[in-house]
C-alpha cells in the first residue's frame, strides 16, 4: 500500500505539496499550517521526503531510507577534485641525437 497522505489529517502529499508551493511554506510551517504531523507522526519524515523530491506517493521505507532519499535531493554536482585533475604535462623535451 503506497504511502500518500497523512492519514491522521487525511490530506493527500499532493495537496500538500501544493499548499507549501502557494504558500511558500517550509516543512515545519507546513505542519502547522495543515496539522499533519501532531498525531501520530509517522507522515513526518514522508511529507521531508515530499518537500525534498516533488515526489507524492513513496513505498513502505524505513527512516533511514527516507533520509538517504531527502540527503540524495539535496546532494549537489560533486566538484572535480583539483588534486586528481589531470592535467596533461608537457612531454620532457626531446633533444635530437646527433649520430
Ligand atoms: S499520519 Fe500524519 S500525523 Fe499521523
């Protein structure tokens, strides 16, 4: 059974996500704002996960995958690491043999 709404509340992570987008709402004004997340909690790190992705229906996950999840949509580009930038250096300098 797919994971869409706070159960408690009965609010869908659509309209959720679209309240927090009209309104400009962060995580913990959206779960003033809409009451989700004083019950029982367990949509909590759901609606993070909503927030962080776009996403509104997610799959049983444990805690520590809802994290990964949030922690992956956030993680940026990763930058090239100047110390194994390969730059190409120059050939040493070939002196021509006289035979
Ligand atoms: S499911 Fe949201 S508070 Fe219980």
């Amino acid at each position: 059974m797919p994971i869409d709404r706070c159960v408690c509340r009965q609010i869908p992570f659509e309209e959720l996500r679209d309240i927090a987008a009209d309104e400009s709402l962060g995580f913990e004004a959206l779960l003033d704002t809409t009451g989700c997340g004083s019950s029982c909690g367990l949509c909590v790190p759901y609606i993070q996960a909503m927030l962080a992705t776009g996403r509104t229906t997610f799959p049983v996950m444990s805690p520590r995958e809802l994290e990964r999840m949030c922690k992956g949509a956030h993680t940026p580009e990763p930058k090239p690491d100047p110390a194994s930038s390969s730059v190409p250096r120059s050939a040493p300098s070939s002196t021509s043999k006289q035979s």
